[in-house]
C-alpha cells in the first residue's frame, strides 16, 4: 500500500529586485548625504619653523580648557587684551594649548583672534 501525500508544494524563490532596490536607494542616500569638498584650514606655524622675527613686548596667549592667559594674566577678551601689546597688525601672537585644553577650543580662539585680524600666530608643542 502506497501512501499518497498529494503533491509536493513548490518552494519560493527569493527575489532579489526589492534587495538590490534598497542597497541602491542606500547608496543613493549615502552619495547625497555625504560632504564632499576642502575644509577649513588655518594656516599657521610652529614655533622654531623659520617665521618672521618676533618684537615688541611678549604676546603669550595660554589657552586652558575654561580660561585664557596672557603674559601669566587671565583675560576673558583676548583680542581687547592684545590690542595694547600690538606694534604693528602682522605681529606674532604666541599660543600655547594646555595639556587639559582640546584641540577644538585652541581653534576656537584662533578663529576669534583672526576675525580681529591677528593673523600671524605661532602654536608652541
């Protein structure tokens, strides 16, 4: 005696289209969402590395993690604070980073002190 089960049920194939439609449309997204180009840079250098020749009185700009320093004195206005210390607009500006500092906040004041138009800094190791 032979047992009939019927017939066998077709298996289902995956499709692909809708899987290669959504890695499509992700890397659609990604493309878009992605930036391209430069970012900004700050051209400066080290100290040591050949800049002009440093005058006038000392012009140390101590950059702490929630304070700034200049000369050993703390200031909350850099750019007012320096004004007095400036013989000429192409002055150097010395920046030293504490070791607590980030890299960010040292941008930050060095983006400040440029739009005032202190342009030539120096940042010690």
């Amino acid at each position: 005696m032979m047992l009939d089960l019927g017939r066998r049920p077709h298996r289902r194939r995956i499709g692909l289209t809708p899987m290669i439609d959504v890695v499509f449309l992700l890397l659609v997204f990604f493309m878009l969402a992605a930036r391209f180009g430069t970012t900004d840079a700050l051209p400066l250098s080290l100290a040591g590395a050949g800049a002009s020749d440093y005058d006038g009185p000392p012009r140390l700009l101590t950059v702490l993690p929630d304070a700034l320093w200049l000369n050993g004195i703390e200031v909350t206005d850099p750019v007012s604070a320096l004004a007095p210390l400036m013989p000429s607009d192409d002055a150097i500006v010395v920046l030293r980073a504490a070791e607590a500092a980030k890299v960010q906040r040292l941008l930050d004041v060095m983006t400040q002190l440029r739009a005032a138009g202190l342009t030539h800094m120096v940042v010690l190791e």
